[in-house]
C-alpha cells in the first residue's frame, strides 16, 4: 500500500471544485471512491470464502469499468480475463 499521496491529490482537486458547499464536497469524495467499498466487499467474500459470482456481478462489472477507464493510473492494461482469474481463484 502507498502513502496516500494520490488520493490526497484528487481530494485537494474535489476540494477546489466544491469549496464553496461542504456537504457538495463530502458528497463528490464519497461519488469518487465508492469503487473501493465494491473491492473491499469482493476481496473479503474472497478471503472468508464467500463469494458468489452472480451476486458480486454488478461489483466485479464496476470494478471493471473503473480499473479499465484508469488504466493509464494504473500502468497496464486491463482484461476482463485476467480479472476473471481472480473471481475464480
């Protein structure tokens, strides 16, 4: 895990935009990182061994969608294959 410096980069932008309306502000931090509550929820049914793929779908098509559109965040590219891999393991 890193230090952080990213997340706070794009809380620092979120704030700027929404500096005027705290609530608008706290409200577009939640908006942006909802992606993470889906992989912490897909990674624990994993760990506790309850995971059902039909009920995580609409999380791992999420999950997707936003590791895809950040892949240049990321450094690689994105295959729903590879991300199959890990549902099945």
């Amino acid at each position: 895990l890193g230090e952080g410096i990213i997340p706070s980069m794009q809380c620092v932008d979120i704030f700027l935009e929404n500096m005027h309306d705290f609530k608008a502000y706290e409200k577009a931090v939640e908006k942006h990182y909802k992606v993470y509550a889906k992989v912490f929820n897909f990674v624990r049914a994993k760990i506790h061994h309850d995971f059902n793929f039909l009920k995580a779908l609409p999380d791992f098509i999420a999950i997707f969608r936003y590791m895809k559109k950040n892949e240049d965040r990321f450094g690689m590219h994105i295959k729903i294959a590879d991300l199959m891999k890990v549902a099945k393991a």
